[in-house]
C-alpha cells in the first residue's frame, strides 16, 4: 500500500512538476515573446521618434536657412533671371558682375576696415569695463556692491532710445560736464560717443555682459585667490593672473556677442553717426544709388533689388565667416558661463 | 605719512576700483540721460545754434501723443498684443528645442550651428530692408502662394473640431508667426540648453531604478528644475522683444525725435513705454514665482 500510494504520490509529484515545468517553460516563452514585442515596440517607437526629431529639425532649418539663401542665390542672378517665372532656385544665367559692381558701389575694401575698427574697438572696450566691473561686484564684498549689480540690471529694462536721444543732444554739445564753455563741442559722426559708453560699460546690452561675467567670477573656487594672496601677490596681479585665465570662456561669449551686435547694430550707429561715415551700413543703404550712377527713378527697380541682396550678403560674410571658426565656443562656452545660476 | 589699510580696507577699495568704470557711466552716461528723459517729455525743447533750450508745456506732449498723433497709439498698443502673444510660444519653441538637441543624435552639431544662426543674422539693417525690397517682397509673395494651401487646409480642419474660435485664430495667428518665432529664439535655446545640462544625471538614474516612464520623469524632473530658468527666459524674451532696436516702438521713438514731432513728444512715448515694460515685467514676475521652483 505504502509502496503504492508512494509511487502514486510520487507519480502525482512528477505529473505535477511536469505539468509545473511546461507552464514555466510556457511562461518563460510569453515572457520572450513579450519582450521581443515590447523590443520591437521600442525600435518602432525609436524609429518614429528619429523621424519626427529629423522632421521638426529639417523645417526648422529651412525656415532659417531660406532667407539667406533667397539672397545669396539672387546675388548670382541677372535682371532677366528675376523676371523669369521658372527661374527660383538656380539661375540661369550665373554673374558675378552684382559683386562686383556692389563692391566697388559700397568701396567696400574701406568700409569693411572702418566697421571692423569700430566694432573691434567697442567690443575690446567693453569686454574690458564689463569684466572688470563684473569682478568688482562678485568677487569683493564692499557696501553697496549688490546695489551696483541691481543698477546693472536696471540699465537692461529700460529702452535704449529713451537714453540714447538726450545722450545724443549732450553728446552733440558736449561740454565735458561743465568744463567748456557753451555750446560745447559735438562728438557726433567721431567715435567718441561709442568710446566713451563702452569704457564705461554701458554700452548696448552691457548689463547682459555685467550679469554673465558676475555670476562666473561668483562661481570660481575661493582657494586660488586665497593662494594668490597668501604668495604676496596684490589684487591686481591675482585678477589678471589667476581669475582671467580661469574666466576665458566667459570672456569669448562676451567678446563675441559684443562684437556680433555691434557689427549689427542699426540704432546707435544712425544716431551717433547721423548716417554720415564710410561705414558698412552707410555703405549698404547707399550701394543701390551708386550703383545706378545716382538715378533715384530705379531705386523700386529689380536691379536696385539684386544690388541691395549682394550688398546685404557682404555685409554679413564676415560674420558668418567668424562664426564658421568660432561656433564652438558660441554654442559650448555659454552653457559653462553659470548664466542659468 | 601714509596710513596702511587692512587687507579687509584693501578689498572695499579694490571692489569700488573695479566698479568704478559702471559708476561713472551709470551717472554720466545713463541716469542723467534718463533724468532728462523725464524732463524733456513735460517740455518742448528747441534746438538753436547755442545749444537747446526747454519751454515747460506740462502734459501737452502726453495729449498730443495720445489724442492727436495719428500712429501711436495703434503701434503702441499693437506692439504690446504681440509681445504678449510671442513670449509664450518663443518660451514653448525654445524649450522644446532644447529639448531635441540635448538627445543624442547624428548632425547635432549641424543642427545646433543652424538653430543659433539667427542670432548672428539678426542685423536691424538688413530686416529693415527687407521690409521694403521688391524681390523679397516678390518671392515671399511666391512662398505665400506655397502656404496659402497648407493654410486652408489647416483653417477648415480647425473649424471642423468645433474649438472655440479664439482658440483656433490663436493657432492659425501663431502658424503665421512661426517663422517670427523661430528667429526670436536662438539665445533662449541656449540659456535652456545650458539648464538641462545642469540637471544632474543621477537624479534620472534614480527615477528609472523607481520605474518612471520618460513622461513623468519630464514632469516631475525636468519641468520643475527648469522652472526658474522659464522665468529667466521669460524675462530675457519680453525685454527683448521691447527692447530690440528694430521694435516698431523704438523706431518711432527715435524718428520723432530727429525728423518728427521733436524731442519733447518722443520722449514723452519712452517714458510710457518705460512704464508699460515695468508692468508687464512685473506682472510677470509676480505671476509665475508661484510656480517657480527653486532647489535650495
């Protein structure tokens, strides 16, 4: 009996674990099966998500690219090309000669220099006065030093024409504060009126640039400076031997932002400059007159048009040139200045 | 004799040495500027070859700008609406950009290179003449004729929904302005760009050992770390777009002043749109520090 019920209960067992067994074996199988699907679900899922990303980024970019490409590919094309209706892409018959008309209309070999000392000269400037500032503000702890930071931000809400226009009528009868005798003396159409803001940091956007470099000289480590004064060496020599190096990023950012809108900029230079000077702007507005030996009835004309966009693409290659080399640090070098805190 | 300062003394000098620069022409350059501001929009100020002279006319500049001048107040009022309408979608374009070029994929760094070109091409001068060019005028005409079908299609899908019609003129208003948008937005793509790298990794890590799916981790994570740099970025926007030199307000603000109406009634419009921008900054501010969320 006992043998029987063993073998029974053993017969039972086996039954049991086989049964078990195949239903483990079932399961692992629906468990594969399941993660072959959800596997194949992620790849589908990854497939459909590089397809949108590739979708939203390419019109995106054509949105950008278009307008910059609309002018570049104008710049090659004759007046006839304009009027062609199948003509949109590729022109059909290819010229230079808009270049070269345009170059010497704008006289663009001196133009070009006497924008980029400008530029070169506000953006020095002011990459000097807003570090320096910076640095006063977040690295020593004196009375009033947050104060002078919430003045700087101050400077970047209020718009720019409600200063710029009494600073121009002062500017224009400049006195030096009271020093000269009345009517003074006008610094307009001269560079002193770009000088002297950007030494002083108060240029376009300056409190932006006092803002970055604040909180990237706040987020330096203290034991380097400390080391700096423990060696003997005084404030001045810790800042451009130990802080500078260490800011050079946040100094690239700020020198080229700078130098990008001045290079752009339309506001100060009409209203320093009165639209007079042999600058690049100037240049531009002008190009399409000379180029028409001073015609003013074919200024609506397509050919005016066709000299404006090869002007317009002169003016904004040597930007895109810089930016070519400099992208990089562009894009890489703001995301280690601390802007986001 | 020379007294010697303590190295604490020695900081607060240097700190106001190194201020010094901002102090000077925050006084000389900035605020007596901005004082005059205020003063020139209560006068009317002639110009003669001495110099200029103010003639006190009260409010008279602030009647005629807001009775008689046949632009302002449209602009002026124009000017706000968009500005309203622009600030969330650049804020909603900028981060969802942002989002997509933190993943890891091929040509990332074209990409990149091409979503901040507009800020390097963002030249007044040029979108100033585009604005009255022939041939610009001529292909956006054709690019239009692209779009007008899109955009029907679009219209009387919307309106088959049954949405509020506010709602879909909204929608089809910022189809319109997408191009607009896209150019508006390549620093704050940055600025946000820089904060997602500044979430530390470990905290998805530990989401994804608790089972979060990617959307709750975007909700719970992301969105609220970000949180205060939306506000930053929300800032940076409307200050921006108010202040960029080729804002229609601005322009009109220095035309007037130089061939127009004269200092005193162009002055008189910066110190309102002065105040205005101080609102909207502070509304904003105060609306969205509810939901802002700060780590510390």
């Amino acid at each position: 009996m006992e043998t029987n019920t063993d073998t029974g209960v053993k017969v039972r067992f086996v039954r049991t674990a086989g049964l078990q067994a195949a239903d483990i074996l079932d399961q692992i199988n629906r468990e594969k099966d399941r993660n072959r699907a959800s596997r194949f679900n992620k790849k589908i899922k990854g497939i459909s998500i590089s397809i949108i990303r590739a979708l939203f980024l390419i019109g995106v970019s054509y949105i950008i690219l278009m307008p910059l490409l609309e002018k570049l590919v104008t710049s090659f094309m004759t007046e006839a090309d304009i009027f062609d209706q199948t003509v949109r892409w590729i022109p059909r018959n290819f010229t230079l000669d808009n270049y070269r008309v345009t170059w010497k209309a704008m006289n663009y070999p001196v133009s070009f220099f006497n924008t980029l000392l400008l530029t070169l000269t506000v953006s020095i400037l002011q990459l000097i006065s807003c570090t320096a500032v910076a640095y006063g503000i977040g690295r020593f702890k004196f009375p009033g030093n947050k104060f002078i930071f919430s003045l700087a931000v101050f400077t970047l809400v209020v718009p720019p024409t409600m200063i710029t226009v009494p600073l121009s009528l002062n500017f224009k009868y400049f006195t030096f504060f009271g020093l000269l005798p009345e009517p003074g003396i006008s610094l307009l159409n001269s560079y002193w009126p770009f000088i002297l803001i950007s030494a002083t940091a108060v240029g376009l956007r300056n409190g932006l640039f006092i803002y970055v470099m604040r909180q990237f000289f706040k987020g330096m480590p203290r034991d380097l400076e400390e080391a700096a004064y423990v060696d003997g060496a005084g404030v001045f020599k810790t800042f451009y031997r130990i802080m500078l190096p260490g800011a050079i990023p946040g100094l690239v950012v700020i020198f080229l932002f700078s130098f990008v809108w001045q290079w752009n900029d339309y506001f100060y230079n009409t209203i320093f400059l009165s639209g007079q000077g042999n600058f690049l702007l100037q240049a531009l507005q002008g190009a399409a007159l000379k180029a028409l030996d001073g015609d003013h009835n074919k200024l609506k004309s397509q050919y005016a048009s066709i000299i404006r966009h090869t002007g317009m693409i002169l003016y904004i290659a040597p930007l895109l040139v810089l930016y070519a080399f400099m992208q990089r640090y562009f894009i890489e070098s703001i995301q280690r200045t601390g802007i986001v805190g | 004799m020379k007294k010697r300062l303590s190295f604490k003394q020695r900081r607060i000098l240097a700190g106001y040495l190194f201020s010094l620069p901002f102090l000077l022409g925050f006084t000389l350059f900035f605020f007596y500027p901005f004082i005059q501001a205020f003063i020139f929009s209560f006068n009317e100020l002639v110009i003669s070859r001495e110099g200029f002279v103010l003639n006190f006319n009260g409010f008279d500049n602030y009647g005629y700008i807001l009775n008689v001048h046949p632009d302002f107040l449209r602009i002026f009022v124009e000017t706000i609406l968009d500005t309203i309408t622009n600030v969330p979608l650049v804020l909603a374009f900028s981060f969802f950009a942002a989002l997509v070029l933190n993943q890891r994929f091929k040509g990332r760094f074209l990409a990149r290179t091409i979503f901040f070109l507009p800020v390097i091409l963002s030249a007044g001068i040029i979108i100033q003449m585009d604005i009255d060019d022939m041939v610009t005028q001529l292909l956006h005409g054709a690019r239009n004729a692209e779009l007008i079908f899109t955009g029907v299609g679009l219209r009387n899908l919307l309106m088959n929904t049954k949405l509020p019609e506010g709602f879909i003129e909204f929608i089809l208003g910022a189809v319109d302005r997408i191009p607009d948008i896209i150019r508006a937005s390549g620093i704050q793509i940055l600025i946000f760009l820089a904060g997602l790298q500044s979430i530390p990794p470990s905290i998805y890590e530990a989401a994804d050992v608790e089972g979060a799916t990617g959307w709750e981790s975007f909700w719970l994570i992301t969105f609220p770390m970000m949180s205060p740099i939306i506000l930053t970025n929300a800032v940076y926007t409307i200050i921006d777009t108010f202040l960029t030199t080729t804002n229609e307000v601005v322009m009109l603000v220095r035309d007037e002043a130089i061939m127009g109406a004269g200092y005193g009634v162009s002055m008189a419009m910066a110190v309102l749109y002065f105040v205005m921008i101080l609102i909207i900054l502070g509304i904003t501010i105060k609306v969205s520090s509810r939901w802002v969320f700060y780590q510390e």
